[in-house]
DNA sequence: GCCCAGGACCTAT
DNA sequence: ATAGGTCATGGG
C-alpha cells in the first residue's frame, strides 16, 4: 500500500494565482506547524477540519523536472543572488494547484492563505533606504500571514516559548495524536487517504493533566496547557469575545491565560486574530533590532502592517543566513 | 559537558 | 515596577 510518490491527477486540482505566494516559505516562516513537506515536494496542511493537499508549479526554467524528488533542504529560498528582479518574475509564474473544490477555496482557503489581500502593496511600501529590510522582504516575498485558528494558536505559541520551531511541530503532533479527532479519509480514489488527526477542541484538551502532558514530553509548558484550556472551556476567557476586540483589548484579554506573555499574546494576534499591526518581538526580532536599527525601528512608517514585516525579518534572520 | 531554542512565572527586593 | 532564578526537552 503506497501512500505517496504517485503524483496526484491534475484534474483533482484547482489552480490558483501564486502572486506573492510561496508555500515553501509559508510552510518555513514559523507561522504555522502543521504544514508539512511530502517527499514529491509537494505539501499538505490540516486545517479547517480538513486536510489540503496543494504544490506549487515552478517556472519551468527554474525546476526542469517537477516530480524528481527533491532533497529535503527545507528552506531553500527560491531566489538565488540578489533578489529584487528574479523575485518578480518568479511571482508571475508561480501557480499553486489545491486539491479541494472551487466552492470549498472560495469558501474556506481563499480567507485561510489570505489570498484577498494584496501583499505587493507591503513589498513596495519600504523605505529605500532601510537596505536591510528591502533585503529580508525581497527574500520572503512569498509569504502570507495566514488566517489560523484562534485557540489552536493560542496551544501552539504556548508550547513555541524557549523551544524550537522542530520539536515545536512534535509536540503539536502528539497533542493531535492523543486528544484530537482522528479522520479516516472516505477513500476516493486517491491513493493518499492515510488517516490523520485534527487539533483537539478546547474540551477534548481539558480532559487531559498536567501529569499526561508532561509523560508526553510537553515539559514545564504542560501546567500552562492545562491551566489555558480550563480557562476557555470555564468561559473565563470567551474565544468568541477575543474574535470581536481590536488589537490592544484581544492582547490584554490574552494575557489573562497562564504561559501567555507579552510575545505569545502577539503571536496568537498576529496568526489567530490577524491583527497585522502586531508585532511579536521574540530572540531573533531583538537580536535583529539592536543589530540593525540602534535608533529604533520606524514602527510609525508602518503603521497597521507592522506586524507582516515582522514576519519577512523573521524569516529572513532564520534562513538567510545573513 | 555547555548553549540555545519564536518566554513566562515566581519570588524577592 | 523590575531583576534574577527557574522551568523541560532535544539538537548542535
């Protein structure tokens, strides 16, 4: 029983614009943690209650043999040199293939990818001469702030403190493993059905202690699992509500919740509420701040996006190796 | 063995 | 208010 390395029939795909879309950056950005590479380089994300299976079609003259596998260097950015011009015309000739109906992408993973915002708008607004930022969105011109879900960021960034963005994705793995709903796919033709396992609601993860999180490798964050999950099913903290308050009201609400600090509360606003004027100031955004921007960083040029040009930095500290 | 990873909590001042 | 110590786990 194969479960991968057929590719998949082209007719099961809708194709999509790939304009300032890039899901191996997406996938690399630190934004999300159950999206993941398969072996034909394709990708899949659990989302939504569901499963997406979606790839991204080179331009031809860049990757001559689509299906050869590829090796697993992750984060191979797809710009080579300096980025600025190659970079554009990699957007025009990027296409993602999604295998999902036209209603359920215009239902559902149209608002996920955030695909009714324009991002060019982001790229061009630098200051020419702040070379180092033009440098970092130049190179993670393909990512997107993706709409997730709210308490699922909430248990993601809880576990991402003094942790690592690998063992970040384990951890969120087993939580899914042994409190979510496990789907089997109705097979449908499709070779690749193996089953997997959504993120647990707030009530499937309230039935677990401290001492269970803690037997499977969660660590200290486990007693703030569990104290966080009381607190939502409780309704001492109403999701619902979060969803309804603007930016400085969510953060302070989110503070509320055991193991949420100044940069998670950030982190759950940028990803789970898109509040884009968030700013999530962690290790590598500091490091990059007092290095690059002695006299401060010129939030005010910004205004209401800061917190997408967080993510081009982010990405940028991580993978560039600049 | 040490240091770091998308930090936050607890306690003492 | 703010500074220092502590907290689990895995990989380099």
């Amino acid at each position: 029983m194969t479960t991968h390395a057929q590719p998949h029939k082209s007719d099961k795909y809708i194709r999509v614009d790939g304009t300032n879309f890039s899901i191996n950056q997406i996938s690399a950005s630190g934004q999300c943690f159950r999206m993941t590479e398969q072996e034909d380089g394709s990708f899949q994300v659990i989302a939504n209650g569901r499963r997406l299976r979606l790839k991204q079609e080179q331009p031809s003259y860049q990757t001559p043999s689509p299906y050869q596998a590829q090796s697993p260097s992750q984060n191979q950015p797809q710009t080579s040199g300096d980025e600025l011009s190659t970079s554009k015309e990699f957007q025009k000739n990027s296409v993602i293939l999604m295998d999902c109906s036209e209603e359920d992408f215009q239902t559902i993973w149209k608002s996920y990818f955030d695909l009714d915002t324009d991002y060019s708008r982001f790229l061009t607004s630098i200051d020419p001469d702040d070379t180092y930022l033009r440098s970092a969105v130049a190179y993670g011109h393909g990512i997107r702030i993706l709409r997730q879900d709210l308490w699922e960021m909430i248990i993601s960034f809880i576990i991402s403190q003094q942790n690592n963005i690998r063992r970040i994705r384990k951890c969120i793995e087993t939580i899914c493993t042994h409190y979510g709903t496990k789907i089997d796919p109705t097979n449908d033709t499709d070779t690749c059905s193996d089953s997997f396992y959504l993120f647990p609601t707030p009530e499937q993860l309230a039935t677990a202690t401290e001492e269970e999180f803690r037997a499977l490798g969660l660590g200290y964050r486990s007693r703030y699992l569990v104290e966080t999950a009381r607190s939502i099913v409780s309704g001492e903290v109403s999701l619902d509500a979060l969803r309804q308050m603007d930016y400085p009201s969510a953060r302070a609400e989110l503070l509320k919740l055991c193991g949420v600090g100044a940069k998670v509360a950030d982190c759950i606003c940028l990803f789970g509420l898109h509040h884009l004027e968030a700013f999530p100031i962690d290790t590598h955004i500091r490091q990059v701040l007092t290095a690059h921007y002695p006299d401060g960083f010129p939030f005010d040029s910004y205004a209401g996006y800061e917190g997408v040009l967080q993510q081009y930095i982010f990405y940028y500290d991580l993978n560039s190796g600049h």
